[in-house]
C-alpha cells in the first residue's frame, strides 16, 4: 500500500515523457516517507478520448493515491504536496494537474502476498 493510479490524455505520449513522470510519481509517495518503499505500486493509463475545459486535445494528469486509513489531513496534505513537486518541472505545460488520496474500505479490501 499504497496504489498509485495515474491517468493521463493519451495525446501527452507524443509531447511528454510519461514513463518518466510516472516514475517521478512513485519516488515523490516514497519520498513522502509515510509508506515502506516496497509497498508502494504505482501504474499509469493513458485516456483516449479526453477533453479538459473548451480544449478539444486538453493535456491531464489525474494522481489517486489510495491508502489505508489511519493518516492524518495533515499527513495526507504533505503526500500531495510531496508527490506534485516531484513532477513540478516536468508537468509546466500541462492544463489541468489533479490529485485525489481516497482511503481504503479495510473490511473491503483483499490482498494475497506470494513470496
């Protein structure tokens, strides 16, 4: 825990390195310092059909961070804020950066570890 689910506009893999930016994504919740680095799982989906505003090729990066619960406002304000400044300079021509932390239903949710 926790997932990293980035979605993106499909016409941004032409302009930007998103597999940079996903990786910059996954080292900005490790660097929050609220998760052991090897729980961390971070996965990106680029949207075909997206629009943002009047722009018919709009550029979006949507983050959620699902957790567990138990983390403060404050805690949760400080992965977000961790998380945008490592894709800060690499985001400065993107229209719309959003960010959304939602937590974990604990009795619906299910994990099996192997290894």
């Amino acid at each position: 825990m926790p997932h990293c689910v980035v979605e993106y506009a499909e016409s941004m893999q032409a302009q930007f390195n998103m597999q940079q930016i996903i990786h910059e994504i996954h080292h900005g919740v490790i660097a929050s310092g609220l998760f052991e680095a090897a729980a961390v799982k971070t996965r990106g989906y680029a949207a075909p059909h997206a629009f943002v505003g009047h722009l018919e090729e709009g550029h979006f990066i949507h983050i959620q961070l699902i957790i567990m619960p138990g983390r403060s406002s404050e805690q949760k304000q400080h992965l977000m804020h961790t998380v945008y400044q490592a894709i800060a300079e690499y985001t400065q021509q993107v229209d719309s950066v959003t960010m959304m932390v939602s937590d974990i239903d604990k009795p619906h949710y299910f994990k099996v570890l192997k290894g």
